[in-house]
C-alpha cells in the first residue's frame, strides 16, 4: 500500500485470474520469480467421458495476467 492508501502489486505476488468455464472467478498467486506457463490444462474427472479445459495466458502489466478458456472454432 502507497502513503495515499493506494493498493499496489510492487513487491507481492503475481496475481493470475481464471475466466470462463469450470474455473472461472479462481485466482491463483505465485512468486514474480516463478515463471506461469503459458497453457493451464483442466480435466474434470466424474463417472462418464473426462472432460479436458485448456486456458490460455494473458499477460497483464507485468504483475500476472488472465487465464482464458480456450475456445474451440465451430
């Protein structure tokens, strides 16, 4: 936090967000020094077909980024 009160991502962690399907609104934080891979693949385990989610990363000002859903041309 600054001297005005001012919230800042200098010195944390990076802060990752995930949107859109099952994962969508988790955040995930790691150290700067941690590199974040560029795919996070998601598979939802049950009693029928396993089911595979691919998110991409984009970064965002330095300080982490968004994890989108891939999405599938159809």
């Amino acid at each position: 936090m600054t001297a005005h009160g001012e919230l800042t991502l200098a010195g944390g962690p990076d802060v990752y967000w995930f949107v859109g399907g099952p994962l969508d609104g988790r955040v995930q934080t790691r150290e700067p020094s941690e590199p974040a891979p560029a795919t996070v693949r998601y598979m939802h385990l049950h009693d029928g077909p396993k089911i595979v989610h691919h998110y991409d990363l984009h970064e965002v000002a330095g300080h982490g980024g968004e994890y989108r859903l891939r999405e599938y041309g159809g």
